[in-house]
C-alpha cells in the first residue's frame, strides 16, 4: 500500500512536497516570521570620545532618545578603533559597529535602526556605519536594519543646522564673531563644511565655518574675521560632543590652538566648550532623522 502511494506521488509530488516542508517548517525553526517574535532596538553610532566631561552629551542624547521612543532599548556604538581601545585600557568597555550588531542578533532583536551622531556623512559613516550595516542585511541577518542618517546630510539638513547653531550660540556683543569649528575630512562629504558657510551666511554675515583637517581651515577663518573688522570671537565646536579636538585644538593653550593663533592676530576669543548633542536643539535634528529610520523599520524597509 505504502509503495502505492509513493509511486504515484512521484518525483514532481515528493519535490513538492519536501518544499512545503521547508517553506513552512524553516522560518519557525529559525524564529522568524512571527510577529510575536519580534524586537525593536535603536543602536547609537557616534565617533566616540575618551574625555570623561565630554561624555555628558552623549549622556544627553541617551536620555533624549529613551523619552522619544521609550519602549524600544537603547545600545551604543563608537566607530573610532583607537577611542575605543583607550577606553578599553581604562576598563570602559564600548562595543564597535559590527560588535554591537552581532550582540543585538544574539539577544534576539529582529528589526534595528541605527541613528549616526556624526556631523556629515563621511568616512566614519559610510564605511564603519553603512558599509557594515549592508553585511547584517538578508541571509542571517536582522529582519530589517535601517540608518538614520548623520545630522548634515542633504541640503534640507543644512538651513535648520545654520539656524541651530545661532540659536544656541552665547549672547554675543555688537560685532563679535561667530566661529565654528567642524572636523573635517578628505572624504568628499568635506563638501559639507563650505556648504554650511554660504547658509550661515544668509542668516549671519559674522558667522565662520572652519575644520580642523579640512577645507576651509583656520586660513580662511582669520581672512574672514579680518575683512569684517571682528576683534572678538565665540570660538564653539561643530561635533557632538567637546572632545579633544575642542578641548585641544580650539580651545587649547598650545600656540597652535585657534584660541592661540586668533589671540595673537589680535581677536579676543570666547570659547565654548559644549558638544551640539548637549543642546535639545541639536538633539531635535538628531531625533529627526531617528524618527525617519524608525519610520522606515514599520514601513518594511531597512531589507
Ligand atoms: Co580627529
């Protein structure tokens, strides 16, 4: 009777047969497909600082975040290997992108949005972010992980960013400049820093954009100031956090520091020694673009 039945199932019949099988039994074995199965989690990416007094934007953004969205857990991520190796030596303990990742699929989160707390969409985004994100996509990865994107990245980004800065900024006197200092890069997202300027601009003729790696750098900031007659200046940070580059570069006292060289040239300088992610300003870009990555999870993007 038995060998009946198999004869006229046949090959095509047993073929079919097996596929049912794995069509259905596979997705239930592996725990995927069920929505009662299903785990939310936002990763912050940002480049990471080793200043402890610094810490307390991403202290900030933390909080910022758990308020916005306060079911869904919140992990951290830097994407600086020499940040996170001090701090190792420290015994602070950050994941790197892939790390936090891997960890959130092994504590069975199936749906991620990972939010970037970098300034532009440069190298650190695109190739420790992005890039690493489109390896934990599709076969063994998350049901859907999605990138919030970094807080100047488009041109509709760039008017609200000029209009924070300046909304922020100290209580400046009559003709006291406004300079900010970005990173910088030479990833073609640099485009981002001149790009700044000529908004802040429109809004502030007295207002500067500088990096320190980048273009424009401290140079054109001083032919700037000189042009415009400033002899005082509000020095501030255009990163999330005031880390060394702040702390050192801006506002140090080596006689490279901006605060030294613009001292010298004659400008009294007004540094400010707080990250963008410390002022709710900020955080409400930041928050923005969570938001969109949060959306796109519900909307079955991120694949
Ligand atoms: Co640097």
């Amino acid at each position: 009777m038995r060998s009946v039945i198999r004869l006229r199932l046949g090959l095509p019949g047993l073929l079919l047969a097996l596929s049912l099988v794995l069509v259905f039994a596979l997705p239930a074995l592996a725990g995927h497909g069920a929505p009662a199965g299903d785990k939310t989690g936002i990763l912050l990416v940002s480049f990471g600082t080793s200043v402890p007094e610094a810490r307390v934007a991403f202290d900030e953004m933390d909080a910022a975040v758990k308020a916005a969205f306060p079911d869904v857990p919140v992990r951290w991520a830097f994407t600086s290997n020499i940040i996170r190796e001090k701090l190792e030596r420290e015994g602070l303990h950050t994941d790197s992108v892939p790390a936090a990742l891997a960890r959130m699929l092994d504590d069975g989160f199936t749906r991620v949005a990972a939010q970037s707390l970098h300034a532009i969409p440069g190298e650190e985004f695109n190739e420790k972010l992005l890039a690493v994100a489109g390896r934990f996509r599709g076969v063994g990865g998350f049901a859907a992980l999605t990138i919030g994107l970094p807080l100047m990245t488009g041109d509709a980004d760039m008017g609200a960013v000029a209009e924070a800065l300046l909304a922020v900024a100290p209580k400046r006197a009559q003709g006291e400049a406004l300079v900010v200092m970005g990173h910088g890069t030479h990833h073609p997202a640099n485009i981002y820093y001149p790009a700044l300027q000529w908004y802040l601009r429109q809004l502030d003729p007295l207002a500067f954009v500088g990096t320190v790696e980048g273009t424009p750098g401290l140079d054109y900031v001083l032919a700037g100031l000189k042009i415009a007659g400033a002899k005082k200046a509000v020095l501030m940070p255009l990163m999330s956090v005031a880390g060394d580059h702040a702390r050192n570069d801006m506002a140090g006292d080596e006689e490279d520091s901006w605060k030294s060289v613009l001292t010298r040239e004659g400008i009294a300088v007004r540094p400010v020694l707080h990250g963008l992610a410390e002022y709710p300003e900020f955080r409400a870009l930041w928050l923005a673009h969570l938001r969109t990555a949060m959306d796109d999870l519900a909307h079955g993007g991120g694949k």
